[in-house]
C-alpha cells in the first residue's frame, strides 16, 4: 500500500500543476509551443523526459536483460541523432512554426504536409498506446490490480492531463519528472548491486553472452535495433515542436547540449540495472525487470522514489507523444483545410476535445502488439522511414524536389504497413526494406526532376544565428 500511496500522491501532483498552469492557456501559442517562451534549463528537461519513456525503462531494459551490454545498439542511433540535431536546432526554431508538417508544406507542398500528418498520428499514437500498456503494468505491480484496468486508469490520467494545458503544463512537469527520474534512478543501482554482491557477483551471475558487444546478435540484427531509434528521433515532431517553443535560436542549440549528456547518462544506466536485473532474477518477464527490482531489491523509501521515476518516465512520454499528433491535426488539417480563419478560443477547445479523440484511438492499438519492444519498433520506423529521409533533405540537401519528397513519405508508410503486416519476410527487420524505398524515392524522383528553384531551399539554410 506505501508504493500505491505514493504512486496516487505523485500523481496528484502533477494534476494540480498542470491545472494550475491550464489558467494561462489563452492562445494556439500557449497551448502547441508554449507562447515560444522556453528557457534552455527547461527545454532540457522536456526533451530528457520525453525520449527517455517506457520504450527505454521498459523495452530497452527488458532487452538489456535479454541480450545484455549488447542491449546499447538500441540506443546509439539515439546519441548519433542528438549530434546532428544539434546542428540544425536553432535553424528549427528561425523558422518558428507549429509542427513538422509545417515544414514539409514549406519546402514540398501541402500533400506532403498531409501524408506527413497521416504518418504521424499512425505511428504516435502507437507510441502513446504502449505507455498505457506500460502504466498498467506498473499499477498491477503497486496495486494487484488487473493490467487491463491498469491501463484504463493510465489512459484516463495522460488523456485528461495532457488536455488540460498542452505544452505549457507538460513541459515544466517535465522538468520535475526529469529530476525524479534521474535521482529515484541513480539511488536504485547501489542497492540492486549490493543484492548480488557487487560487479564481481554480477559478473559471475550473467552468461557470457551478456558481456559482449554484440551478445548473441549478427551485425544486421543490432542494426535492426539502432536505425528505427536513430530516424525517429532524427525526425521526431515533439523535439522539433520544444525546439519552436525556445525563446530563441540560441536557446534551441543550448537545450540540445544538455539533453544529449543526459541522454547518454540515462539511457546506459537504464541497461546497467537491466543487467544487474538479470543476475538478481533469472526467470522474470523481461520487460518488468525494473518494476520488479524496484518491488524486491530496494528499502520501501527508495522504492517509492524508483517507482516515482518509472511514473515520470511514463506520464512525461505519454503526454508529449499525444500533444504532437493532436497539434498536428489541428494545425495541419483542420487550420489548413477546414476552418483557416478559426479564433484562438476555438483552436483551444478543439484541440482539446481533439487530444481525448486520439487519446481513445491509442488506447483502441493495445490489442494489435504483445510487448512493449513490438510496439516501439513499429511505431519508430513508421516514423522514422516516412518523415526523416524528407525531412533531413530540407536542412541538408538543396537538390531535393517536391515530387521526391512526398513520394519519399508515402513510400516508407506504404512499405512499413505492408511488411508489417505480412509477418517480416525472410524474418528481415522492417526498417532496412522500408527505408531503402524510401530513400531510393527520395534520391532517384529527384534527381529526375528539374532542379527546385532556389527560393524553394533558401530558407532553410540560411544561418540561425547571426554571429
């Protein structure tokens, strides 16, 4: 009951906070991209707790279980990302719009921006659904409750919590949820090494597969790890969404030197304990091998801060990814097609009532995936293979016309739903078939075509920062 106390009281908390700063919510500014008022102390929160979800504390530390050191190819495409959206932050922010769509229309044209859109509630609210699956799990542990009803309660929470304020509620109790998450982490390691007499004990208790750098994986396979964490979040609307949110162009690139640090730091340690899971239980449920740590290897007050974490890996994960496609529904269809002229007041209230909608939507997934790990490849290279090839080409190559970026992202959606569904053939990942057509389309249309004119690519590599 302590861990349910604590769970409910953390909780509480964060509803509080965010109606607290729902009062300020006044504008389509406010709710999308935080009046664009974001320091670089908060942004590096926002961006630490949104990427560092379920899909790490849950997927990434059940395979770290599974396959051990190896387990670190899941998240080298994310280190390998961050660098490069360094250089491209605070050109993003110059740009100051909503979405990636946004973008997308700028540089190609409006099917681009809706195929883009498309992509993103797909493979988002696939995301957002394993964080209410992930929730569950964490309920059923602290509770006995069912994991089915688990999930309910998480899905009522995120959709309720994320419609309150949007950006201006989920980016500063992201900032809270990043602390707890970075303290209730590192206190939970000492302890769980101390239960198996420490790295000499762990070493002696783990195959040896585990202590290699590929495990028990071919080349092709740790890459079929690394590709869909390094596209997604190459071209990951909630980042490109803080960083229209910075104050500035110079508080974008900033952010950005924080969070790969943090990034770094979180996700290695999340391996670590799933390791050091793997000689404290041998025969567990991969994936709750840090909830069950935490439940039976750590003191009751150390416990509830751990659990806090795994809460505010949660909530901060699933908030953001559900803000994202409701924003981009909202500014990108129903702004853009529907209702161009619609007030501030109304983009507000739809987009709220747009939040519950697809908040329902991602609940609805649950049943088509049977692990978190699943999940999150398929919504990862969804994303990943349609939007980012076309996406980088507008920052960074000038020769990229419409024709080739819009056949890029209805090429890489198509691929990804049709090897998807026919089981992986040849047991090949998703991600290499789907991102070859991708890119193939992107590069040959292209270069078929007339050379884009130069007002076409101008602004996008134009300098963000005047010195």
């Amino acid at each position: 009951m302590v861990y349910f106390w604590a769970t409910l009281t953390y909780l509480v908390l964060l509803i509080i906070v965010g109606a607290w700063r729902s009062t300020v919510v006044k504008s389509q500014d406010d709710f999308m991209v935080a009046g664009r008022r974001l320091s670089a102390n908060v942004l590096v929160g926002t961006l630490l707790a949104t990427w560092i979800g379920s899909g790490s504390i849950i997927a990434g530390a059940g395979l770290a279980y599974e396959k051990g050191i190896s387990a670190i190819w899941f998240d080298i495409g994310v280190w390998i990302a961050i660098v490069i959206l360094y250089l491209i932050a605070g050109r993003v922010r110059k740009f100051a719009q909503y979405t990636v769509p946004d973008i997308l229309e700028a540089r190609y044209n409006r099917y681009a921006r809706v195929l883009a859109t498309i992509v993103t509630i797909i493979a988002y609210t696939a995301i957002v659904s394993y964080q209410f699956r992930a929730g569950g799990m964490v309920l059923n542990l602290v509770t006995g409750l069912p994991v089915d009803t688990g999930m309910v309660l998480t899905a009522l929470f995120v959709i309720g919590y994320t419609m309150l304020a949007g950006m201006i509620s989920v980016a500063y109790t992201d900032v809270v949820n990043g602390i707890i998450m970075i303290l209730g982490l590192v206190i939970a390691l000492p302890f769980m090494l101390n239960n198996i007499n420490g790295w000499e004990g762990l070493s002696t208790a783990l195959p040896a597969s585990h202590l290699e750098p590929l495990g028990n994986m071919t080349l092709i396979e740790a890459l079929g790890y690394t590709l869909p964490t390094l596209l997604l979040l190459l071209g990951e609307s909630g980042m490109y969404q803080r960083f229209f949110s910075a104050r500035d162009e110079r508080t974008a690139k900033r952010a950005v030197v924080g969070w790969i640090f943090g990034t770094i730091f979180l996700e290695t340690l999340i391996i670590v304990l799933g390791i050091v899971g793997h000689g404290l239980y041998s025969d567990i449920d991969p994936e709750m091998v840090i909830l069950h740590s935490v439940k039976n290897s750590l003191p009751i007050a150390v416990g509830c801060l751990a659990l806090a974490a795994i809460v505010a890996v949660i909530v901060s994960t699933a908030d953001s990814f559900l803000l994202v496609p409701s924003t981009n529904f909202m500014r990108d269809i129903y702004q853009r097609f529907i209702n161009p002229h619609a007030s501030q007041q109304q983009m507000v209230h739809l987009s709220r009532v747009v939040v519950v909608i697809l908040g329902i939507v991602a609940f609805l997934q649950l049943r088509f995936f049977e692990s978190v790990l699943e999940m999150a490849l398929y919504a990862y290279t969804m994303y990943g293979v349609a939007i980012t090839p076309a996406l980088l080409a507008c920052f960074f190559w000038k020769r990229a016309t419409t024709a080739g970026g819009v056949c890029s992202i209805l090429g890489g959606m198509i691929v990804t739903l049709v090897w998807e569904t026919a089981g992986q053939p040849l047991e090949l990942p998703t991600v290499y078939p789907a991102l070859s057509v991708s890119l193939s389309l992107l590069v040959v249309v292209s270069l078929l075509g007339a050379k884009p004119s130069r007002t076409q690519w101008q602004p996008f590599f134009e300098d963000a920062l005047s010195d």
